[in-house]
C-alpha cells in the first residue's frame, strides 16, 4: 500500500519518502529499497503503455521518490508534512511504528493511518498530539483507484480533516468521510456481495460464470454510473421496500428485510424522485432533465466498455 501512496503522489508531482520502521541490516535496507523502485517503476510503465501518459515523464517521478531505512529515519520525519502509517494489521506493529514516528514528526505534521481494519478511535490513543491523527482507507491499487475513505475520530481536528481531503482532492483523489465504523464503506458493502455471491453459487442458484456476467452487464454498469442510495430514490424506495420484505420471506432469511430507515420513508411517503423526497432531496430538480443525465453518463460508461449494440440492418427479417 506504502508503494501505490508514494507512486500516487509523485506522479502528481509530490516529493515523497519511502520509510522503513522496521530495523534492518544495510544490506536488507538496500534489498527492500531496490523491490520498491522496481515495482513503482513497473506499475508506472504499465500504466505509460496503456497510453496515461508518456513514458518520457517515468525517469522524473522516480527521482521523486526516495527511501529511508530505519537510522535516517528521524531527520526524514522531522520534515514530513504528511506521514501516511502503512505497517501490518497487528496493534503490536501499529503501537511500536507510531511511537517511533511520534517521536520524530512534527507536531503539525498530520498523521494517517492507512489500516483497512483498525478503526481511528481505536489507533489515536497510540499517537501524540491526537488531533492530527485519523484513517485514510485507500484501495488498491492505490495509485490508480481514485477512492480514499477518511474516517476521523472524534478529537480529530476538522482543520485536519479538511486539509487531508483537500491534499487527496488536489492529486485527484476522491475523498469520502465517514465514521469509525467497523468495514467503512467499500468494505463493509463489498463483503456483503461477496457472500451473497459465493452463498448463489453454493445454493446452485447460477454458476460464478452467470454471476459475474450479471454483475459485468447489469449490475457493474449502473452502480458505476450512479450510487446506490441515488439508485434507489432514481427506481423509487418502494421498489426495494416490497422486493426486501418479499425477499426475506420467501427466502427465510431476515438478512434480506429493509432496515428501519425503508420502512420509515416509505410510511412517510418519502419514495423517492418521483414523491420529490427519498433519501435526497428532489423538490428542486428537473426529473426529465435528470434522467436524461443519468442516460448520458450510463451511455458514456457503456461506450467505453463497447457494450452498446449497433442497431439492426433493416433487411435482416423479423424475429
């Protein structure tokens, strides 16, 4: 993950540093730097022959990428503007890789966890100065999914939040805040597809191959062109409010009821683009001129992905 952060921001231009808070031998140090560069360099050329950008420009972002075994370390941290904590899912490792930094960064430096499992109200009573400390989920491959979830903890300064969503937004990230919560967003949705999908494949319902057609052409297409709360105020709460119910019961699986929130708005009439109110707010927005937008951008998803047919020869005969 450390990898993908620091090709992500030398590619936007960023200087950045590699540090290493495990102690190693010199010799070690130099193996470990040489894999990283390697595998930059490699994930940068992948990207310049998909046509991203020139290959000229590869020899300028990897000179802006330096590394720092453990004993250089603390004159590296003491002039870091952002440190981004990328160490293993253990609080051991987490515990001794922000002492150490803490020691050595300014106390106006920021500080972000990179954890995918380890909530921020958890990790902050392991830093100093807990107000610039909070998590910044980043998918992989870092440095090409434009998604970063940031999740402050309570104490987090909001300065400090809005200055690390800014600095992500500036390298064209897209940052997206929520709570410490177990599974953020993306992870705790994602697990749900995926046992629902491997659950459809062990009941016999389709095979993995018809699974992952569905979600390639049916499912992927429109979730990737609107989210899934705006999906369902754009088919009317309704809809999911009756299929959930249906669902729960002729499956025998109350893992498939609405949560209290469906039931709610659906007794308040809160229905969705057509009611004017659902989980958004629509009393001001043109419907036509909506939906036609929602078209243009499922269009624009489908031609790239050359899924859209070409219309019929007229002399083909009729089915």
């Amino acid at each position: 993950m450390g990898r993908g952060i620091a090709h992500a921001f030398a590619y936007a231009g960023h200087e950045v540093w590699l540090v290493d808070a495990k102690p190693r031998e010199s010799e070690a140090a130099r193996a470990l730097e040489a894999e990283a560069r390697r595998e930059i360099d490699a994930s940068l050329r992948t990207l310049a022959e998909l046509g991203v950008f020139d290959a000229a420009l590869i020899p300028g972002m990897l000179a802006r990428v330096h590394f720092a075994a453990r004993d250089a370390a603390p004159e590296v941290l003491g002039r870091v503007d952002v440190l981004f904590e990328g160490v293993p899912e253990k609080l051991d490792a987490k515990r001794e890789a922000f002492a150490f930094a803490c020691r050595h960064l300014r106390a106006d430096a920021l500080l972000a966890s990179t954890t995918s499992t380890m909530l921020s109200t958890e990790l902050a009573g392991l830093v100093t100065h807990p107000g610039r400390f909070l998590n910044a989920h980043w998918l992989n491959p870092a440095y090409l999914i434009p998604l970063v979830e940031v999740s402050p903890h309570p104490a987090t300064d909001p300065a400090v939040t809005q200055r690390l969503c800014d600095l992500l937004t500036a390298i064209g990230k897209q940052p997206v805040l929520c709570q410490a919560a177990p599974g953020y967003i993306v992870p705790r949705l994602q697990a749900l597809l995926m046992n629902e999908a491997a659950r459809m494949v062990e009941q016999g319902v389709a095979t993995a191959e018809d699974i992952d057609r569905a979600v390639r052409y049916g499912f992927g297409p429109r979730f990737a062109s609107m989210g899934i709360v705006e999906f369902i105020d754009f088919g009317g709460l309704d809809i999911l409010y009756y299929a959930s119910h249906y669902l729960a019961k002729a499956l025998d699986d109350p893992r498939h009821a609405p949560p209290a929130i469906v039931d709610r708005y659906m007794h308040e009439g809160r229905a969705g683009l057509r009611a004017g109110k659902g989980f958004f707010d629509w009393s001001q927005v043109d419907a036509a001129a909506y939906r036609r937008e929602v078209m243009q951008r499922q269009l624009a998803l489908l031609r790239q992905l050359d899924m859209v047919p070409a219309p019929g020869n007229p002399a083909t005969p009729s089915a």
